[in-house]
C-alpha cells in the first residue's frame, strides 16, 4: 500500500501580503522575558518550576531564566546567560541543575533553538495518565508524528548523564510529555517554540474533556492533518508570537526592563 500524501499547505497555498508587527524592536532578552510572561499567563507554567533556554543561531551559549523567579514576573535583565554545560556566564542569579534537561537536548539536536519545559496542569492529567493526547482538533495537527511519551517516572533529572539519556530517548519529536512530570517543547524558532508550547494545553485540555464524555470522538484523516499541520508552523507561529509580544507589553512595559 502507498503511504498517503499530505494535502497541501502553508506559505505554497496562501501568505498574507502584510501582517501586524510587534511594533518594537526587541534584543533577546525582553523577546524572552516576554515568552515566559505570555506562558505563565496561559496557565503554562507551574509557579517558578520549569526553564525556556534559547541558543541563538550559530552559538552554544544559551540564554535562560534563572532559578526562584516566577515566570509571570520575568523582566529582560533577569535573564541569565549559561554555557553548553549549564555553568552561568552572565546574570544576577543562579540557575538549577534541572537546566541539564535543556543543554543535553540542545547538544543532540541543532535544530531544537529553543526548548521550553514547564507542568501544565492538563498535561500533567494526561503525564499522570501515561498517555499522549488523542489529536481530536485541527490545532492538534500542530502535534502530527509530532509527539514522544516517556512513560515512566525516575525522579528528578538533575545530571548530565540522565538528562543526556532522556534526549536520546526523545529523538527528533517536537513535543515529549514525560510521565507524572510534565512537558518538553523544541522549536526551531522562539515564536515556533512558544506557539506549540500554548497549543499543547489546549490540546491537552480538549483530549481530557473528549475522554470524560466516553464518547469516540469524530476523526480527521492523516492527509488533511498534514496539511493543516504546514500552514499552523509555516504561517501562524509568527503572527501568534507578534500578537502575544503586542499584548504581553502593553498589559506591563515593565517586561522589557
Ligand atoms: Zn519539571
């Protein structure tokens, strides 16, 4: 049998001839303060658990939030700057060894730029479940041959070589829910990165409401999936990023301080 074709989608079936910008040019860290403030606000992060790391393009050094802040009270000067082995080369702060998560993954995978990791609460009912969400939603094509589960719990990862096992175990996906834990996202972009980390509750919030009915729910078929998937990373990551650093700012300009 011939596997099926993705149906088209994405910038090849439409691009918008203009789209509203941020309205301000941002250096690295208030684009990331920003990002932790957007997440926190959609329920993505669990008080001041969790990293994002950033490794700009080209660089092994790695900007990221240092430990005891919360997420939601980030400003662009409580950004730390570590190196490739999580030792802090820049900042206030300090960061946990927790961070090892982020350096062994970014080590395996040149293009995981950004990898945001947090617990958020519908995920963590499915991570307490053991199981990845049903994609039962076109938002959840974002996660298409997408998704890893590690599906049991060891206790906390907080060395090079269990963190360095995990990314092994994750390989190329984009999204790992790890069991009675919570969840890793990768993107290759910070808008990417922050796109799949918002849906990623929703879609994890809609599976849990589809599962309570104990109802099957209706299907989509691969194909259309595939191409919803190419239009939801080609062409509204970027214009989702731009509308939540325009809403982040103006709710408090204080971010980017
Ligand atoms: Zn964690």
């Amino acid at each position: 049998m011939n596997a099926p074709s993705a149906r088209r989608g994405g910038l090849e079936v439409w691009a918008p001839s203009v789209v509203p910008p941020i309205g301000v040019d941002l250096t690295h860290e208030q684009a990331l303060a920003i990002a932790f403030r957007h997440l926190a606000a959609c329920g993505f992060a669990e008080n001041m658990a969790g990293h994002i790391t950033w490794q700009l393009d080209g660089g092994t050094d790695m900007l990221v939030n240092p430990w005891g802040l919360w997420w939601q009270e980030l400003t662009a000067s409580d950004i730390c700057v570590v190196d490739s082995d999580a030792s802090v080369i820049r900042g206030r702060w300090d960061v946990t060894p927790a961070i090892h998560i982020h350096t062994e993954l970014h080590r395996l995978r040149e293009d995981a730029r950004v990898v945001i990791h947090n617990h958020p609460y519908y995920v963590c009912v499915l991570a307490a479940l053991g199981v990845l969400p049903e994609l039962v939603h076109q938002t959840g094509a974002l996660f298409l041959d997408d998704m890893c589960l590690v599906p049991e719990y060891d206790g906390e990862v907080d060395s090079p070589s269990r963190a360095a096992d995990l990314a092994t175990r994750i390989g190329s996906a984009n999204l790992t829910i790890l069991a009675n834990h919570g969840v890793l996202v990768t993107g290759r972009s910070l808008a990417e990165a922050v796109y799949r980390a918002a849906s990623i509750e929703r879609v994890c919030k809609l599976a849990y409401d589809v599962m309570l009915t104990g109802r099957q729910p209706s299907q989509m078929s691969w194909s259309d999936m595939a191409g919803m998937k190419k239009s939801l990373v080609e062409r509204a990551a970027d214009v989702y990023w731009a509308g939540a650093a325009r809403m982040t700012i103006k709710a408090d300009p204080d971010v980017l301080s």
